[in-house]
C-alpha cells in the first residue's frame, strides 16, 4: 500500500466550514492506462461523494491530507490511511 501519492491523478478535497475535513484519492497511472477515464472518474465520484456525506476524516488546519482511496490495476482500496512523516 503507498501512502503518498503516486504517478497518475490524485484528486484533493478540503473542507474547512464547520468541522475541518480532508481526503485523497489516486488513480494510478497504470490503472488510466487499462480503464482510462472511467477510472479517474470512479475515483472522483467516490472524494466527492465523501464530500458530499461529510465522511471524510477529521483533520487539523495544517494536517497532511490522509489517503482515503487508491485505485490500482490490482484492485481498489477504500479507508482512511493517515500520512505520517514516518510514512516517507
């Protein structure tokens, strides 16, 4: 499991109304290469549905932005990975 992101799209989404939110999701560059777009945008509608439900993980202002999806050409990943200086 990666926990920074990878060659291909990472999307980013912030909420900072009410209680601060934040997550990411990366599309690997391999899985746009087999599934093309429809990857990136299975990957999209999931963030923004987090986004939408308000399920994304609380964070702090300053915080990195946890991992909260990864789509490879082995599978997709789902959950909340935290990304810790230690991670690197």
């Amino acid at each position: 499991m990666t926990t920074e992101p990878e060659a291909g799209l990472t999307f980013h989404a912030r909420l900072v109304k009410g209680r601060a939110q934040a997550g990411m999701v990366t599309v690997t560059r391999d899985t746009l290469d087999v599934k093309g777009i429809e990857a990136a945008r299975e990957g999209l509608a999931y963030l923004l549905h987090l986004a939408a439900m308000h399920s994304l993980p609380r964070v702090q202002p300053f915080d990195r932005t946890p991992l909260v999806g990864l789509w490879s050409t082995e599978d997709v990943w789902r959950g909340v990975r935290e990304i810790c200086s230690s991670d690197r």
